[in-house]
C-alpha cells in the first residue's frame, strides 16, 4: 500500500505552497541549524540567509510570534532523515528548497510506514493478508493522513518508529522475550526516543510492556518448576538491553532540556513563551478536544477549518462504526483464547499482542489530553499511533464475518472522500496572502502534481487485484489449521 500512500503525500508536497503551515518553517529552520554543525533552541531565529527566498519572505511575514526554532525541544535523532534530501534540494537550485526535501522525505517514511501497518495488520489479524491490506490501506487513503504525509513535519517518521514499537511488540508477544525480540524492541525504542518526547513516552511504555512480559514468564517457570528456555535471556539482561541504548542515544537531550526550559519536553517554557493557557479540565478535553474535532479531523476531514467538511451525518456513523469495531475485535480476540484454550490448541489471534497495541493507543490519547490540560494543542496527527491499532480493529471483524468487501468499500469511500476534501489552489493562495505572491504558488506544476492522484489510482487497483487473487474469505484457514496441527504435534 506504499503507492496509495506515496501518491496522497506527493500530491500534498506539490500542491501547497511553501510554508502555508507555520511549523514548516520552524522544522526547516531546525534542520538548517543541524547542517551549521550545532543544535538550535527554542529561541534561536531561524536561519532564513540559508534557507531560500520564501523562507526569508515567510519568516518577515511572522517574525515576531514565528521567527525562532520554537520545535527545538525535540532531539536531533528525528530530523536526521532529512539532512541529505534538504541539502540536495537546496544544491539543485529549488526556491523552495530545502522546504521541498523535507516534505518529500515525509512522503517517502508515510510510504514505509504503510508497508509496515500491512505487516502489524496482517500479524495482529493471526496471518491474515486481506486483513494487513486492507488496513494500510485504509491508513494511507484517509485524508488528514495524505495532508500530513505531505508536510514537512515529524509525523511520518513518528508514525514509522510508532509502528514498528507495536511491530516488535507482537514479535515479543508470539515468540516470547527472546534476544532477537528483546533487541528489537530496544532499537525502536531508542530510535522513537530521539524523535519527540511523545515518541519516547511510547516508547518507555513500550519498553516496560517487554519487561513485565519477561518477569511473568520467568516467575511462571519458577512456579512451574519447569526449566526455562534456553533462548530466553535472563530478565536482567532484558532490562538492560532495553534501556541502554535509548539513555545513551537520546538522554543527554533531555537532561539538555531540563537544564534550559525547567522540565524533559520543554513545554512549560514553551507555553509560557507563546502565552497558551492552562488548567483546563480532563474531561472536558477528552470529549472535546480528541473525541470531538480532532477525531472528525482525523477520520474524515483534510483539516479543520479548510473547506467545509462532510455533512454532519457522516462523521457520527463514523464515530459509532469506530467504537462498534474496536469492541467487536476485543470480544473476537476474547473469544479466540477462550476457544483456544477449551479446544487446547493455538488462539488464532495473540490476545497478549492485542493488550499491547490497545495498551499503545490508549497512551497515545492520553499523552495528546495531557499536552492540552498543560496548556498545548492538539491537533490529530499526535493520535496517529492510536489510528493505526484503529484501522487493524476495523478490518479484523469484516474479515472474520467474511465481509472483506465491505472493507474495500470502506477504503474506496475514504479514496472519494479525499478527493472531495482537496481544498482548491484559490484556497491557498488567499490563505498565503496577496502581499507574498511567491507564497501563494504550489511549488510543483499541474503536470507534477497530477501524479499523486494517478499514482493513488494505481495503488487501489491493485490492491483490488490482490483481494481478488487471494480470496481473502478463506485466506486464513490453512494458516489456523497449520497453527493447530503444530500445536497438536508439540503435544
């Protein structure tokens, strides 16, 4: 599903004009500093004498609330990416660049990060491949996700790192702690560390569900007087193994930030420094501000206040088939360990691996509510981790009703909704402003930006062609017969 996502990123890279969103420039400008050889703060001006005439002009527009590196509370590790794409953009002579760079390297991790949701899909669904299509698929073609793809933000490469945590984490789940598993959850967790203090939260969570894995399983041998197995490595080892790697790579960073801003993330310096409120209440943000607007955002619209949004009809059928379909995969998952257990044969989905990725995304939200009580925004991107379990636990119950076609309507509909929700180029031009001409023009040409849709095209045919191919109704059966024949030989 790398096409159907590369295709709705690069349209976005193309068509909007430089710098329309204000984080652009801050990000650009963080990248800019870490080609100079030093790391920026938050109160650094942006080096717009390196970075093109739209920067400088963007820059002039907004100096005296947008003119610093304010992102620069995040560690260097995320933006690492970036480094060459912008300096071979800027070296080709772009007018955009290294703006340009930037978004197509996010294009290109949004890709990566669909390929990776087929396979935690396809995993978490006990092998089924419609299922793991279905749902990148469905990630890729939503349109606030196309937006972001698009961006040159850290929402892609987030996204990829946030992915591949719940990806190590099935590993753990299926095949136990082994050394293998356990390393490979550590790589990510040092990787997402050094993205945004978001990513690293995940991460120590993701770190700790390894660890309380292997402390179970190691006291369920003990109890069991039954000698462990040899691949396992000791609980030690696990603990260690697990966090080395991240508090050599990235905490230096935050012990930098607590030193500068007074706290690991820097947001209360952050929000002190751009005036942003505080003390508002949980409850009223967990219902209005993510279940409300950035939610609708994320399931069914560009972005908020854009172009006018799908009827109000649409986004509660949308809210309700979510919540039916996350409590339709829990009561499927249950149900497979408990016939698992009654017929003394493998579960056909890992009940352990489910309880981690839901574990995940109830994070995610909490992390996205905490950042609003203290004073941040919230805007929908930070629940992609949480969209990504989301569209799995859509695709898990139409396979298992063997409804695997009304899954392709639901990413075909999401395809038309896309395009409905592409805000026209007189949009951007008077968002940009008639004082700055050059900011109103999409960096790329009709020509250029027409591929992104094409492209799109390509990639829903041939997913169709898949489905078709595999007949997904019965894609599952010699799995589970083979899971079940393995697990009776062992006996």
């Amino acid at each position: 599903m790398a096409l159907v996502a590369v295709g709705s990123g690069w349209y976005q890279a193309w068509a909007v004009p430089a710098y329309l969103n204000a984080d652009e420039q801050a990000h650009v400008g963080y990248v800019l500093t870490l080609l100079d050889g030093h790391l920026p703060t938050v109160d650094q001006p942006i080096p717009v004498e390196r970075g093109g005439p739209l920067l400088a002009q963007r820059v002039a527009r907004t100096r005296r609330r947008h003119g610093e590196v304010w992102v620069a509370n995040n560690p260097p590790v995320g933006y690492l990416p970036f480094l060459v794409p912008a300096l071979l953009a800027r070296a080709a002579g772009s007018p955009s660049a290294p703006l340009l760079g930037l978004r197509l390297t996010s294009v290109a991790l949004f890709g990566a990060a669909a390929v990776m949701t087929a396979r935690l899909g396809r995993r978490l669904a006990g092998g089924c491949e419609a299922v793991g299509l279905l749902s990148a698929a469905l990630l890729a073609i939503l349109p606030h996700t196309g937006t972001i793809a698009g961006a040159a933000y850290l929402d892609s490469v987030a996204l990829l790192c946030a992915v591949g945590l719940l990806d190590s984490l099935v590993s753990v789940s299926v095949s136990g702690p082994t050394r293998r598993t356990v390393a490979a959850v550590s790589a990510w967790c040092a990787v997402s560390a050094g993205i945004r203090p978001m990513s690293a939260a995940l991460a120590g969570a993701a770190a700790a569900f390894v660890l309380v894995v292997a402390v179970t399983r190691s006291l369920l041998d003990r109890r069991s007087e039954v000698s462990g197995d040899p691949c396992r490595p000791p609980v030690l080892w696990c603990a260690a193994v697990l966090s080395v790697p991240a508090v050599l790579l990235d905490g230096w960073f935050y012990l930098r930030n607590l030193h500068r801003y007074g706290d690991v993330t820097g947001s209360t310096y952050l929000n002190a420094k751009f005036g942003l409120p505080t003390g508002r209440s949980v409850a009223d943000v967990l219902h209005e501000h993510i279940w409300a607007e950035p939610v609708r955002t994320l399931l069914n619209r560009r972005a908020p206040q854009i172009v006018p949004g799908p009827p109000l009809w649409l986004w509660s059928a949308t809210r309700w088939a979510m919540v039916i379909a996350l409590i339709s995969t829990v009561a499927l998952v249950i149900a497979d360990q408990l016939d698992a257990r009654r017929r003394r044969t493998a579960p056909r989905t890992s009940g352990l691996a489910w309880t981690g990725a839901i574990g995940i995304a109830a994070l995610t939200v909490a992390l996205a509510a905490a950042h609003w009580v203290s004073g941040g925004m919230i805007h929908p991107r930070y629940l992609f981790p949480a969209l990504v379990v989301g569209t799995v636990a859509v695709m898990v119950p139409l396979h298992r009703l063997r409804l695997w076609w009304l899954g392709l309507a639901v990413v075909l509909g999401a395809g038309i909704l896309q395009r409905h929700e592409s805000p026209p180029m007189a949009y951007y031009r008077n968002r940009a402003g008639a004082a700055a001409s050059a900011l109103a023009d999409p960096p790329g040409s009709l020509l250029v930006r027409s591929i992104g849709p094409a492209v799109v095209l390509i990639g829903l045919l041939g997913l169709c062609v898949a489905l078709t191919w595999m007949r997904p109704s019965r894609a599952d059966e010699p799995a589970t017969a083979s899971v079940a024949g393995r697990a009776a030989a062992a006996d």
